[in-house]
C-alpha cells in the first residue's frame, strides 16, 4: 500500500472520527438573549384575534432600534479533545414586521437558525443584519420593527454580552437605500440616541 494511500485513509478516519463527535456532542449551556430590531414608524398598535384592529400602544414607541449580541469562547486553553465547540442558535421571532405574532395567548417556535464551531478563545457576533439573513435569507432597508430571543445552545460556558441602541427622530425620511432624520423643512438633523450593555446570564442544563 503507497504512503499516499495510507495517508488518505488516516485523514478520512480522522473526519469522521470527528464529525461522529460533533454529531453526539451535548448542549450543556442556553443563553436566551433578547433582541430589538428595525424601525417603528408609528405610536398606534395592533390587537385582536386576527390583529386587525388598530389601537393602543405598539409593542415599542416609535423609532429605530438596533442589537449587537457579543459571544466570547473564554477558555483559551481549550480541552483533551482539540475539537471546537458547538453553538446551535435558533431565532424565535415575537414580534415580525412590526405584527406581535407572539402576544399571548400565541406561542411562537424557531424561525431560522444555524449551527457553528466558536474556537476556544475565539469571539463571534450576531446583529440585527444576521438575524434577517436567518430569518428571511436577505437584509431589507428600511428595517422593519422585530423582536425576539436569540437562543444561544453551547457544548460549553461562554461570555454573551447584547448591546443595544435606540434612536428617535421627530421626521423619519424611508427610502429605499436608507432611513434619514431630516427636519420639517427637509434638512438633514440629529436625532436623541441612548445605548445599553447588558451581560447574559446562561442556564446550565440538565
């Protein structure tokens, strides 16, 4: 047998070895972390069996909002095994499009999702133009106004930080490329923005 064949052979047994590994490996940690995305253009809300009914207060007041969910990979001297962790994320979506699919009595499950290796000491991020890739398989401008939990499912501990941003605007322009503050009189203007960090804490399961 040639030294090539060998070599191809111990390479396959290496891969799937590994692959038979990931496949059995335990989700031993969840991070429920809430996300807030896309713009709300109106101070109104929806109600009712079929949400049909316009009034009351929106699930948000209106503006454009933004989320940041930070996970870090904290052990950098890895394990035994050399193999990467696993995250499962999966979205579950409560408010879509600016509709509270998810009021109660509702209930709402996965939208989208993904599974991916975070090396040891490594860091990954998912924004509000990740999550519509997961949810909708593109990015749509303006933003609509979405809510919901990004679920963090990891074979291990990590660090999982959101960071979040808001911004009101007392004339909001949409166009189709982008979302402009403007004054009544259409010139370009500032608007009030605020932004909060929040660490978040996981369950360990069992």
């Amino acid at each position: 047998m040639s030294r090539k064949v060998m070599m191809h052979g111990a390479l396959v047994a290496i891969l799937a070895l590994a692959g038979a590994q990931a496949a059995s490996a335990k989700i031993l940690y969840s991070y429920a972390v809430k996300f807030v995305c896309g713009y709300n253009p109106d101070n109104v809300g929806t109600y009712g069996d079929l949400l049909d009914k316009r009034g009351g207060e929106p699930t948000v007041k209106s503006g454009n909002y933004a989320t940041d969910i930070n996970i870090y990979n904290f052990n950098i001297y890895g394990d035994q095994t050399g193999i990467p962790p696993i995250l499962e994320k999966r979205v579950l979506l409560l408010v879509d499009k600016g509709v509270p699919v998810g009021r109660e009595p509702r209930t709402v499950g996965a939208s989208g999702g993904e599974t991916i290796n975070l090396p040891y000491g490594n860091a990954t991020m998912d924004d509000c133009n990740r999550i519509a890739e997961l949810i909708w398989g593109a990015v749509p401008t303006p933003y609509p106004l979405t809510i919901g939990f990004l679920v963090v499912g990891s074979t291990i501990e990590l660090d999982v930080t959101a960071v979040y941003t808001a911004q009101t605007c007392s004339n909001w322009l949409a166009s189709p490329v982008k979302l402009e503050c403007l004054d009544p009189t259409g010139k370009q203007t500032s608007g009030s923005i605020s932004i909060d960090v929040d660490q978040v804490s996981g369950h360990k399961l069992f």
